[in-house]
C-alpha cells in the first residue's frame, strides 16, 4: 500500500509544503482541473471533497468554491471547487506508508 505525498512551493517566492494522503491528492487534481475546477462528479464516488478542501485551506491555499444550479431529476446546487493560490509541483510521488 502506497500513500500519496507531494510537495508544491507557493509562487512566487514561498517555502515548500509537503502534503500527505488525501490532501496531496486532491492538490494535484486542483492542479490538473485548472480554472475550470473540479466537482464531486469529476471524482471518484465516496470521496469526501468537502473535508480534503478543509485540508488544504486549513493549509493556507486559497481555495474558491462558487455555487452552479444543475438540473435532473434532484435539481439544486453544488460546489465547483478552484484553487486560488498559484503554486508550483516540485515534488510528485507515492511514498511507502
């Protein structure tokens, strides 16, 4: 079993932060959605979004959350989460847990 570890440096001149399991992974899902942002559709089901953007944001990241109505047959509202905060990679990989 392979826990999930990346290390990302705020830009433009930050210390680097090292993030381990769910957090390091939904970083690099923000990272690869880009502007458009990710929604729980866009993920795995039984992920919780909600506490692995607490995560990042109890971090310091900047994380922006606007509201979208969707339609179907449980019409409403979800989250489309972005991240704010311009970062760089500089360390990708599973780690042994």
């Amino acid at each position: 079993m392979k826990k999930f570890s990346i290390v990302v440096k705020v830009e433009p001149d930050g210390q680097p932060v090292r993030l381990d399991g769910r957090a390091a992974w939904m970083m690099k899902k923000l990272v690869e959605a880009g502007k458009r942002g990710i929604t729980t559709l866009d993920l795995p089901p039984g992920v919780r979004v909600s506490h692995c953007v607490y995560l990042l944001r109890r971090a310091g990241f900047i994380i922006s959350s606007p509201r979208e109505s969707h339609g179907g047959p449980f019409p409403g509202t979800h989250s489309r989460y972005c991240l704010a905060t311009p970062i760089s990679i500089l360390e990708d990989m599973p780690v042994a847990a």
